[in-house]
C-alpha cells in the first residue's frame, strides 16, 4: 500500500513533502516500537534496532521505485548533463526523506520521558557516547573538531574522518548492489544516530534544536548526499543487472553511468569532511555553540 501513498515521480516534483514522510514514518517506528516492546523482557533492549528496521520498512518500497525509476532515465536519457540533473531531483527527494527522519528523532528523543529514550534511543546514545567518550550527560563535541590552529592536526582529522565515511560509502554500496534499496537501513541508523546528537545537545530545550541541526547540517548535509549518491548509484545497477543481464549493451551504458554517480559521491564526501574540520567548528565558535 505505501508504494501507492507515495509516488517516486511526484516526490522529484516536490520534494519537501518528503520531509513530512520521513518524519511520519521515523515517529509511527517509535510508536510501534514501543507499543511493541517496551517493557518487554525479552525484547525491550532491542527497542532501538527496532525503531530503525521499521523506518526502513516504512521507506523500502519508495525507495525501491524511485531507484527503478532513475534506471529507467538512464535508458531514456542520452545526454550526461541532462541524466545528472534528472538524478539530482531524486537526490533532493531522498535528502528531504532524511530530514524528515533526523528531526523526528531529535524531537523524540527531547520529548518523550527518559524511560523510554532510554529503551527507545539505547544503541544510538551508546554509539555516539562511543565516539565522544565519557557518560551520557558529557558526550559533547563533534566528531573530528579541533580547537584550530593546527594544520597537521587538521590533515590527521580529515583522514580519519575520511577513512570512516569511506566505510560507509562502501557498505551502502554493497548493501545496494545486493538488496537494490537495502542501504536505507544504514541512512536510517545514521539519521537515527545524528538525531540523538542532536537531542543531546540541545539539552532538553526545543529552542536549542535550530542550533544543534546547524552543527551537524553544515557538513552533514553534503555527506549524506554523497551517501545517497553512491546507493543511487549501487541501486541502479543491481536493477540493471535483472532487466538487462550481465554483460549487454544496456547494462554497460547503465554500469559507465553508476561509475560517474559513485565517482561523484568519493568527491563530496572529501568536501564534505574539510568543512566538517574547518567551517562546522569556525561556526560553531561565532555562534558560542
């Protein structure tokens, strides 16, 4: 049924009601989650797992027609610049689509009574207190940030970071070539994750929200698209692979073309790691964040 709720065509044509979808499937995931499972035995510590299985659920089969729908562009479609433009609508769809999910998280996790941000959030508050050492409460600072000055340090940031957004790229592509739409779940877990971030550091206050998106957004935004890039990419050729086969005509047209998109994807992801360790924190600092 949801195929038909939303449309891949109409979502290129307005995007931002994307935004709507995303936060409606993020919020009825934690609903069902917890009407589900909290206060479960058995079942309630995996609360959190479950609140991204079902937003995944809730976005697979949009997901799924509009990479089928980007494939059929790429059979249609001739010229490069005119394909690039066409896939950069889908791009704008999926962005929107992750907005949707952060923002939903982030006020969920600002609302709801801590026993069930406890159980709901439990695997995201422990990731990203893995990454920002200490307890919950003093899980502060951005992933890479530095205090400036230090062009070597900065360098050894940027490559760090690098390094882990590579990783990521290259699961979604992998979960993509195998499941065609399977890399929603890892967009899904990390939206999840930077809407926690983002509840924390707003510590309880709704105001705070607007400051905290910035700290993320800022680099956030190009990297997730260099992620949706690359599953757009994955996704399209695994289609390719069931239309056409291995080895004809078409599938080579589409593979050169996929190859373009991941291509794009590696260089955003470089852009978007030198803002993450120069202009987040240079933001952050005027701002007094």
């Amino acid at each position: 049924m949801l195929e038909f709720l939303v449309n891949p065509k109409k979502a290129e044509r307005r995007p931002w009601e994307m935004l709507i979808i995303g936060f409606f499937y993020a919020i009825v995931s934690i609903g069902i989650a917890t009407f589900l499972f909290y206060k479960s035995p058995a079942l309630e510590k995996y609360s959190s797992a479950f609140v991204v299985t079902f937003t995944t659920i809730f976005s697979l089969p949009f997901m799924y027609f509009l990479i089928k729908l980007e494939e059929k562009k790429e059979m249609r479609i001739k010229e490069e610049k005119t394909l690039m433009k066409e896939h950069g609508k889908a791009l704008n769809a999926l962005l929107f689509l992750f907005l949707g999910f952060t923002l939903a998280f982030a006020l969920a996790f600002l609302l709801m009574p801590k026993s069930l941000t406890d159980v709901n959030f439990k695997a995201q508050l422990e990731t990203y207190c893995s990454i920002n050492p200490g307890d919950i409460k003093s899980c502060e600072g951005i992933t890479g940030q530095i205090t400036g000055g230090n062009i070597q340090a900065s360098f050894k940031s940027i490559s760090s970071i690098l390094a882990n957004n590579f990783f990521v790229m290259i699961t979604i592509l992998i979960f993509s070539l195998l499941f065609g739409a399977g890399a929603i779940f890892i967009l899904a877990w990390n939206a999840s994750v930077i809407g926690t971030a983002i509840g924390l550091f707003s510590q309880g206050s709704i105001a705070n929200v607007p400051t905290s998106l910035l700290r993320y957004l800022v680099h956030g935004i190009p990297e997730i698209a260099a992620y949706f890039v690359a599953a757009l990419g994955g996704g399209i050729i695994s289609i390719a692979m069931i239309k056409h086969g291995f080895g004809k005509k078409q599938f080579w047209r589409v593979m050169r073309d996929s190859l373009d998109l991941i291509i794009i994807s590696i260089v955003i992801l470089i852009i978007a790691s030198v803002l993450e360790v120069f202009l987040t924190p240079a933001i952050m600092s005027v701002m007094g964040a």
